[in-house]
C-alpha cells in the first residue's frame, strides 16, 4: 500500500515538474485529479467528481475560511466575547458580529449550535417568502454595511430588499461552503400538474370553506385559474407547517428558489473532525493574556 501510494506520488511529482507547455491533456487532468482526491473524501475514481465538487473546488477559493464560519456555530458565548473584547483589532475575528448573521442564516437551514455542521446540512428548497420573514432577511437590510466590512469577498446587493435569493445563495456558497444553486422561474406546463389538478378537484378544495378549502364560488377550469388557485393552495398549507405531496413539490419548485444540494462536498476541513483551530486561536489568545496579567502582577 504504502509502495503504491510512494509511486503515485512520484508520478504526480514528476507530472509538476514538467513545464506546462511540455504537458499533455491527459497529464494535466491526472494533476488536477490528484488535488482532487487529496482534498476530498469520496473519490475513488474520476466519475466520483460531481458538479458540486467542481464548483466548490473551483469556486470556494478561501475553504478554511468557510470552514472557521462553520466552527463558529460550535462556540460558547465565552469564547465570542474573548474575540469581542480583544482590543487588539488586525488579529479580531469578528467572531460575535460575524455568528450574528451566520446564527440566523443557521435558523433559515435548521441547522442547530453544537452539533456537527456538515451532518445537519439537508437538501432543501428555500424561496423567497422563506426569507422574507425571517431575522437573516432583517439583519442583511440593518447591517449591510457591516456584513460587506466583515464579509470583504462578498456584496450585498443594490436589489436585495426585493431580490433577496441571490445574495442568501452566495452567502451560503461563498461564506458558509454549502453546495446550493439559484434555480430561476421555470415554464408551465399544464400536462405536467394534470395529476394535481385532479386532485384537488376530487377533493373539492377549491369550492370547500376554509381551513378545508379555498372557498370560491366555482371550480376554475382554466389552466391559468388552476395553477393560482394551486399556488395559493400550497402557501396556506406551507404557512400552516403542513407537508406538500410530490404534485405539489413539482408544482412549487417552479418559482425561482434556493437549492440546498443533497451532495454535499466532503472537504476534509469539513468531515475529518473539527480541527479546532477557530478554538485554537482564542485559547493561545486568552493564555497570552493571562500570562500578561500575570507579569504586570509580579511587578
């Protein structure tokens, strides 16, 4: 094992240091492929690389940052205020300011303080209402100017009080390292939901009072009709926690949302175990000052 894995080393070693213009196609990808498998756990053979390994290998360009955003979720209040008091700011983490928004992100996700971050991560939608009530939304308009001082390699967008989902798709992608996709308005087709609309005739729930039925005076027979009655179906059981059958998913996923990727990228800073090096630091920091105290004392 140990001969096979000194060869393969020295393969990709000898591949390094061959210019780039003396490479081939072939050489090159056995490069990348070899980058590939040292930072992510998964991947046995070239078909292993998903499109949410592509994107977050490329496109995640500082991951350990992600992964101390994600370790803040894993502190104690004691910790925070350590980094909140330090007077010392090039060396500040912004950790309160920072949980500030990453906490109320978490809330949005369901992803819980104190547990392992990577594990809580589900595949979701997240549409616009989802954000629209909720404290993240809230907090992004409040303090936006500080979001972009604390967060300096994102932006908060011009249009975000009406356009909300693209920012919370980067902050998830670039602050947080989750796989997640904008998904923009998708066209309707009404042969696609035919199995819905029948449903909800044979329930009657469009001429049924509420909370059993919308309560019109008659069942719409355009399709048009039929799909805003549905929407407006599937909100009032979505604001009264109640689950959406598979017609009504299809039917939803429709409208521009937030996709949370069920394939979640197994990063090694993500699943080998908290390195702890958020935890590191403010524990050197705290010692240091108490040695400090402790010498202005003896004097």
């Amino acid at each position: 094992m140990n001969s096979t894995k000194t060869t393969w080393n020295g393969y990709i070693a000898s591949l390094n240091e061959k210019p780039h213009a003396d490479r081939t196609k072939e050489e090159n990808f056995m490069i990348l492929y070899a980058d590939l498998i040292s930072q992510y756990e998964g991947i046995k053979k070239p078909s292993d690389i998903t499109d949410e390994i592509r994107k977050h290998y490329r496109d995640v360009k500082d991951k350990e940052l992600t992964q101390m955003h994600r370790e803040i979720m894993m502190l104690s209040d004691e910790d925070i205020d350590l980094d909140y008091k330090d007077p010392c700011r090039p060396t500040k983490l912004f950790l309160r300011e920072k949980g500030d928004v990453i906490h109320k992100l978490c809330k949005i996700l369901g992803i819980k303080k104190h547990l392992n971050f990577h594990l809580q991560i589900q595949e979701m939608e997240i549409y616009e209402e989802d954000l629209l009530n909720s404290e993240w939304y809230f907090h992004v308009i409040r303090y936006q100017q500080e979001i972009q001082e604390i967060f300096p390699h994102i932006r908060v967008d011009p249009d975000f009080k009406k356009n909300p989902l693209k920012f919370f798709k980067t902050f998830c992608f670039k602050v947080m390292g989750i796989s997640c996709e904008l998904k923009q308005i998708k066209p309707f087709n009404a042969d696609d939901h035919e199995q819905l609309f029948k449903a909800y005739k044979k329930d009657d729930i469009y001429k049924r009072n509420a909370p059993y039925g919308l309560g019109l005076e008659k069942t719409p027979t355009s399709n048009r009709e039929k799909r805003k009655c549905a929407e407006q179906w599937i909100q009032k059981k979505i604001d009264n926690g109640e689950q959406l059958t598979r017609h009504e998913r299809t039917l939803k996923s429709l409208q521009k949302h937030v996709k949370i990727n069920k394939a979640q990228p197994r990063w090694n800073g993500y699943i080998s175990g908290y390195s702890n090096s958020l935890l590191l630091k403010i524990e050197q920091r705290y010692k240091k000052e108490k040695t400090n105290e402790y010498r202005r004392h003896v004097r």
